[in-house]
C-alpha cells in the first residue's frame, strides 16, 4: 500500500525535483505540500509549490508556513543557488490556486491526528513549521508514522558553512527543539546525501524521456550544477531534497546509526549537528551509508515515466 505523504518544502531546484519524484513513485500518495523559507521566501515558496502542481497537473491542497525562524532574524534566499525565483533561470507563471486557510503548522497537527499512525511528514527545507506544530501539540511526532528530515551533517561537515547544512543553519532552534522533544525521526543529512551526485548527462537523459517536466528538471539542474562547479567540490549536483523522499519508501536502501543529537545554535558553529549523549530527546536515525546507484535510478526510472 502507499504510503501517505506530506513534503514541507522551499523549492528550490532540488525540492522541485523531489516533488516530480514523490508523484512519480506509486508508492506514494501525495497528500498535500506545506511551505518555508530557505531557498526562496515563504510568499514564493508557496507560489513556487502551487506553480509546480498545477504544471504536473496535480490538484492537493498547499498550506503557507511561517515567515520567518524561531528565534534569529529572516535570511535573504539563497539565490545564488537556486536563482533569484528558486528555479535557476526557468521562468514561472503566476498559479491559479491558492493556499489553503490553515497555516503550515495547523494543517500540519491535523492532518496527522486524520491520518494517526500512517502519515509520513518529510521536510526538506528548514525545520520552523515542524517545531512549531509540536509547540501546538506535543503528540504531533507521535501521531506519525515517521518524519524524514532532509537536513544535518554528522561527520561530512557542512554545506553552508564548514560546519552547519543549510536547512538546520536556517532555523537552529527549531531543530535542537525537535530533537530534543521530537520522536519518530529520520535524519536524511549530507553523509549520505553527498554521495548521491549526478552530473548534467542524467539530466540530459531524463529530458529525452519525460520532455515536459523532465525538461524542466534538466533546465533547473543545469543552473544547479554551475554552482557546484563555482564550489568546486563535486562532478555534479547533490540529489539532497530526492535522497529524502526516496528514504520515505526505500529506508532498506539506507544504513543507519542511532543518535541522540543537538544542534548549535549561536556563533561560528552556529547550525552544526552534534552527536548528544546528553540530550534529553529520543535517539534519532541518522542515515550514514547509502546505496546511492539504487537511489539514483530509483529517481531517474520514475520521474522519466512523467509527462
Ligand atoms: O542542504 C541541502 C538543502 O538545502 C536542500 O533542502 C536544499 O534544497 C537546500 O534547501
Ligand atoms: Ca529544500
């Protein structure tokens, strides 16, 4: 049976390609989107999300998340990475839709008691809505059967910083509190998500195959991979936000080491994931092998069946 799925997301070049994944996989049901800032701001996160459906011709409801972190002050989106829209140089169009009434964090404690036990919640930008909707209800991690996190570096070190990963670099507080206080997790961090790295001739594949959206994909990551190449570091693109859905179905593809974790909230190592023996919250699952030629083609065998 599929599992039941919501992507809390600030697409994003790879959170575009992990939501073409997610309904592209029929081992997924796609119940709706939530939106943060990150890559983009929260306004054109939900823009973005709202564009990227309506192109796939998939109609689940959007719900706008909170604009800002929990404790530090907004950053400005990361444009050099994802482009000033969050597309690299693809062009958006204004979408039809709207988000729903309920913010982020609402719509996410309900949906979860809806679905007790069976809904998957996989965040791939930084944690704000998730922390807060444990702050609105503290069974929130329990309701679900795992929240999948695309964030963290245990021993890769970092991607924003030489320590921090972006998503938890953007919101630190949200994620000590939700390790501190959460259950359930996954940690889906740049230990494995850095060996999981395609360069521009996948891409190119994958257009031939699925014309529209894989188009689009090709376009996107062909701005991705120019910045991976001003970095310097890798022969492609990192496959961060995809690795994480594919986690949601495929965890055998996996290995993990369970830790109990903390992050760094203030100064230069600000956003650094830390293996706490000490920390009162429950062990996490931090993801620290993968198979990444499975997962690669997992990715590229679904979304090429995509208009
Ligand atoms: O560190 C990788 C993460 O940062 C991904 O979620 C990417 O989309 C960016 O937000
Ligand atoms: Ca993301």
């Amino acid at each position: 049976m599929a599992i039941k799925l919501i992507i809390d997301t600030d697409p994003g070049i790879d959170d575009a390609m992990a939501l073409f994944y997610a309904i592209s996989d029929p081992g997924i049901e796609l119940i709706a989107l939530t939106t943060v800032f990150g890559n983009v701001t929260t306004t054109q996160a939900t823009r973005n999300a709202l564009f990227l459906l309506e192109t796939a011709g998939i109609d689940i409801p959007v719900s706008e998340g909170l604009h800002k972190p929990r404790e530090l002050l907004a950053y400005p989106p990361s444009s050099h990475v994802h482009g000033t829209e969050g597309f690299g140089n693809l062009l958006i169009e204004q979408p039809k839709g709207q988000a729903v009434s309920e913010s982020a964090p609402e719509f996410l404690v309900e949906m979860a008691r809806a679905h007790k036990g069976e809904l998957v919640v996989c965040p791939i930008g930084p944690l704000t809505n998730i922390a807060a909707a444990l702050d609105l209800d503290p069974e929130f991690c329990n309701n679900l059967k795992r929240l999948v996190i695309m964030g963290g570096s245990l021993r890769a070190g970092g991607n924003i910083t030489p320590v921090a990963e972006a998503n938890i670099y953007h919101d630190p507080h949200a994620a000590d509190f939700l390790f501190r206080h959460g259950s359930n997790i996954t940690l889906v961090g740049l230990d494995v998500t850095n060996r999981v790295i395609c360069s521009r001739d996948y891409f190119r594949k994958l257009a031939e195959q699925s014309p529209i959206l894989g188009g689009m994909v090709n376009q996107m990551a062909d701005f991705y991979i120019d910045f991976y190449e001003t970095v310097g570091k890798f022969e492609g693109c990192g496959m961060h936000d995809p690795s994480a859905l594919i986690n949601c179905v495929a965890p055998d593809l996996f290995v993990t080491e369970d830790h109990k974790l903390s992050v760094i909230c203030c100064g230069e190592q600000s956003g650094e994931t830390i293996s706490d023996s000490s920390s009162v919250g429950e062990a996490v699952k931090v993801c620290v092998g993968v198979d990444a030629d499975a997962v690669k083609k997992k990715f590229f065998e679904n979304v090429a069946k995509l208009k």
